[in-house]
C-alpha cells in the first residue's frame, strides 16, 4: 500500500511569506516531526514560477529541507529527506531531524515512505499550478 502525499499552501501572513505543509496519510508531518510550532519552506523555494519543483523526483537521490524549528534551522537543525523515484514509486527517505531543545520535545523519528509516483506528479502539478498565495498585483 502506498502513502498519500497532499500539498498545502499556508497564506503570507504579516509578518511571514507563505509556507508549504506537507499532509501525508492526514497528518501533517512538519508538525508531527518539528513539533512545537515549526515552519514549512517557503512556496517561492519549493514551489517557484517558470522552473521546475525542487520536489520532483527523480532518479537522483536528492536531500530536500521541508521544514525547521520555530527557532531557526541555523539553531536547532532542519528536517529533511533524501527524495528518489524507483519507476513508479517516489520513496522519501532518509530523514534528517531537528535537534532536541529544552523548549520542544524530542522529535518522533519518520518511517521511509512510498508514493505511487502518479499520485505524487499529479499533487505535485496540482500545487505548482495554484498560484492563489501569490501577492495580487
């Protein structure tokens, strides 16, 4: 059985540039791994205009950031994953965590995952075609 990959743009905020959330089987795996109020990366990194996702996946093994700590990557580290494509099979694996701080408990360690690469192209396209959280000129 495959997991299932869903995309979601969170809003600019004020004080903040719209962030991506990465929802996989319902769960929102920033939240579940940094805990404690981390931030996803922002939409015009993963998501940018005229050039392709960073989130493809390919035959390369690549390592993505999806997310980091309230406090800063630069203090406490950032979550990653080494993203590959086996035919058709995307595999997220290899994950990096944030470290430890006093203010936020240890982070839950993250399976390997499986997508059916079909699904994950389609959600893929689905997000880099919705421009909504871009500013209106």
């Amino acid at each position: 059985m495959f997991d299932h990959l869903e995309i979601r743009v969170v809003p600019p905020g004020p004080r903040s540039a719209a962030q991506v959330r990465f929802r996989i089987n319902g769960e929102d795996v920033i939240a579940e791994a940094v805990r404690e109020g981390g931030r996803g990366p922002y939409t015009a990194d993963v998501l940018p205009a005229g050039r392709p996702s960073p989130l493809r996946a390919t035959g390369e093994a690549r390592r993505l950031n999806l997310g980091e700590p309230e406090c800063t990557g630069g203090c406490c580290g950032y979550l990653t994953v080494v993203v590959r494509r086996f035919g058709k099979v995307v595999r997220w694996s290899d994950w990096e965590m944030p470290r430890e701080s006093p203010l936020a408990p240890g982070p839950r360690p993250l399976p390997q995952l499986h997508f059916d690469a079909s699904q994950y192209d389609a959600e893929l396209a689905r997000a880099e075609a919705d421009r909504s959280w871009q500013a209106q000129p």
